[in-house]
C-alpha cells in the first residue's frame, strides 16, 4: 500500500502501530545487542513513540499549511552510476494477484577479472519487486553451485564493502537474480536491471565464505521447538565482514557465536521474528576478529507444528534439511586477517 500522503495513511494506522510494537516493521531480524550492524535500517524510539502516540490519539490529519513537499522518491542508483549495467533479459507480466518467484540468468560479458565493491537492483516497476537475491558463477562452471553476493530488498540501499575487501568476479561470469514479484492490483509489466561497482583499490582483499550446515538435520512433525547445531573453525586468520543467515520458513530463532582460542567468545548475531520473504545480509559495523581455530557455533530452533504460521504442511509431516532447501544455514562472510599470537 503507498503511505505518501495522510487519505492514503489513515487506514492504516491501527495495522502501524501493530507492526511497530512487533517489531515486524522496518524488517530486521537481529535482536538488538547481538552484533552491531551497519545496514540496520531501524526507527529511534523517539520515531516509534511519535507514530503510536499518533494513532492513540486517534490519527489526526494536522494542518495543511504544515505539510511538507513530497515526499520525494529516487527513480535513480542509490550508489550512483553504476560501473556496468545489466538489463534482465525478459519482461514479467505481473497479474493483480501475482506471488511467485522468478529467476533470470544473465551474462557478464565480462572479458577480464574484475572486483565488485557493490551490487544494487534498481527495479523495473518497483509496486511489484519485493526482493531479490543475487549470485554468480564462472561460466564454465558447469554444475558447481551458485555463489549469492548480494541481497536486495527495498528500502534498503546496497552496502558498498570497504577497501580492500572486494569479491570476486571472474571473467565471462554468469549473473543469477531470483526475484520475488507480488502483484499489486493491477496488471502491469517489469523489466528490471542490475548494476555492479568495480572496485579500483590497487591491494585487495577477496571475501571467503566459511559455511556452516547440518545437511543430516531432521526435524520430526509437530515439533515446536527443535534444534540444530552446526560449526566452522578458521583454518587462518579472518575478519568477519558480514554474516548471512540463510534461514527457512520452519525457523523460529537462530545464534551464531565465535568461540576463539584465547578462551573469549562473542555472538555475532541473533536473529529471531524470522520472515521468510526479508533475508538480509548483515554487515558489521567493524570487522569482527576470528583468529585462526576460532570456532563458529550457530544454533537454530524450528517449529514444525501446526502453530507456525508458516507452515507448509496440513498435517505437519517429518522434514530433512535437504527438503528445506540446498542452500547452507549460515554464512560468515570473512577477508584474511592481521597475524594474532
């Protein structure tokens, strides 16, 4: 729904001040005090405060002489130009009641290597472009899985990484965006583009992706509350940059935390009010030291019974991992680190 003006709003109100006290809007699953991240795009309690107060005291319209302009909306790249920009190779046809995902395949065209420092989508028709997630692979690949290296999601501007942390891109890559369209009462077309920026940084550093699953995880019907374990361990010296949690629409909460040699240990994130439909990349304000034998634990709970709003199933029915997706549960995305005694 648009909230650009108070007639558009005021309906509304009630269903704000609900998705506030959740904590469901804006989406952001990291519990706050695990992890500091610098891509939160949350509201100061001064904010939330002021839109409650507003609908309790029955959402007043105010003064016209006091509304501001706007608001004013870029139709532009959040990072600027973008270095090289590829249009997905097909026009959607996106019917009033659409929800599906769709992934378009795209070539680089790239002749040399090159570094990404940023990825961003800016969307054809962006009422119908809920979020998207971006990967790659070398071209001759052949079987080898896809390697996600970005996500997108509105609202949210793309995080550009800061030198020399870059990723790679091999020439003559193969481009992977799944987007997620959902209708928007109206028949209308979308035909979006993907923009990439090359870093310049003369020393660099690629990003490595430790991964951490349970592919024997089973997780029985009914159960409301079942846990999986899995863990990493450094084989050298890394920088966590960023973490993603690739969680599932069975999740309930999930935690990561580092276990370093030295005997400290630090939680990177804790994600919990998990919604399928808003999968973050989490990037660190600061990069977070895993020296080498550090030990990444991370421990999610599912609930597989008829209580989750989420569930696939009537009646619920026993799930491997393997059904829930190919995809690992947790990423660290991590650069080589400073030497530690």
């Amino acid at each position: 729904m648009s909230l650009a003006t108070y007639d558009e709003a005021r309906p509304w109100a009630k269903a704000m001040k609900t998705e506030l006290l959740e904590r469901r809007m804006p989406p952001w699953n990291a519990v706050k005090g695990f992890g500091e991240f610098r891509n939160a795009p949350l509201l100061s309690q001064r904010d939330i405060d002021l839109i409650i107060n507003w609908v309790e005291g029955g959402a007043p319209k105010g003064e016209d002489k006091e509304l501001p302009d706007g608001p004013l909306f870029s139709t532009g790249w959040s990072l600027g130009k973008p270095d090289l920009v590829l249009s997905l190779n097909e026009t959607v046809k996106v019917r009033p009641d659409y929800d599906e995902y769709r992934t378009f395949t795209v070539d680089s065209a790239l002749s040399e290597d090159r570094w990404l420092k940023a990825v961003d989508l800016r969307p054809g028709n962006a009422s119908v472009v809920h979020c998207a997630t971006i990967s790659v692979r070398p071209r001759q690949a052949g079987d080898l899985p896809w390697r996600t290296i970005a996500t997108w999601l509105p609202g949210q501007p793309p995080v550009a990484l800061d030198p020399p942390a870059v990723q790679a891109l091999p020439a003559g890559s193969q481009l992977s965006v799944r987007v997620h369209y959902r209708g928007a009462g109206e028949a209308v077309t979308d035909q979006s583009e993907l923009g990439l920026y090359f870093s310049g940084a003369q020393t660099r550093k690629p990003l490595q992706e430790l991964v951490a699953s349970d592919p024997s995880a089973v997780i029985p019907a009914g159960a409301a509350r079942h846990r999986v374990a899995a863990s990493i361990v450094t084989q050298s010296d890394l920088e966590a940059i960023a973490v993603r949690p690739r969680a599932h629409p069975l999740i309930v909460s999930m935690q990561a935390t580092a276990y370093r040699p030295d005997g400290s240990q630090e939680v990177l994130i804790w994600t919990r009010g998990y919604q399928f439909d808003w999968q973050q990349t989490y990037y660190f304000k600061r990069p977070v030291a895993l020296p080498k034998g550090t030990r990444v634990e991370v421990i999610a709970y599912f609930d597989n019974s008829d209580e989750n709003r989420n569930q696939p199933n009537d009646p619920p029915k026993q799930l491997r991992w393997s059904d829930l997706t190919t995809d690992p549960m947790f990423v660290v995305l991590a650069v080589k680190g400073e030497a530690h005694d």
